[in-house]
C-alpha cells in the first residue's frame, strides 16, 4: 500500500499484535478515526483466529472512541 506521500505502507496483516497496539497510542483518533477502527478489526480478527495467547490481549473498551460516529 502507498500513502498520500508516496510512501510504501505496510497493510495491517503484516504488523505484530505489540506494534498494533502502539499504533492505536499513536494515531490521533480525531483525525484519523477510520485508521483507529481499522486496527480494532485487525485485532478482533486475530483474536478469533487465536492467532495471539488471549492473555496477551487487554480488553479495550471502544465506546469511549466511537466519538467520531
């Protein structure tokens, strides 16, 4: 994938789940909200597929982000 800037980006598959979770402390969630739900569905994705120990994965209350609906 290719940014606005023409910078190569990797998709979402391709990160590990401790470097998507520093993306959901790093995005602004009122700038790029869509970016912020897009990691959640990588995350609830690997969760159903046991692809990360359950133990691993803190669970994250969304409503508070939902601001942007």
């Amino acid at each position: 994938m290719i940014d606005e800037n023409h910078i190569e980006l990797r998709t979402l598959s391709e990160y590990n789940y401790q470097e998507l979770f520093e993306l959901l402390h790093n995005i602004d969630p009122f700038k790029y909200p869509a970016r912020i739900e897009s990691v959640r569905h990588e995350l609830e994705l690997r969760k159903e597929r046991n692809e990360v120990p359950v133990r691993l994965i803190p669970e994250i209350d969304w409503d508070p982000l939902k601001f942007w609906k």
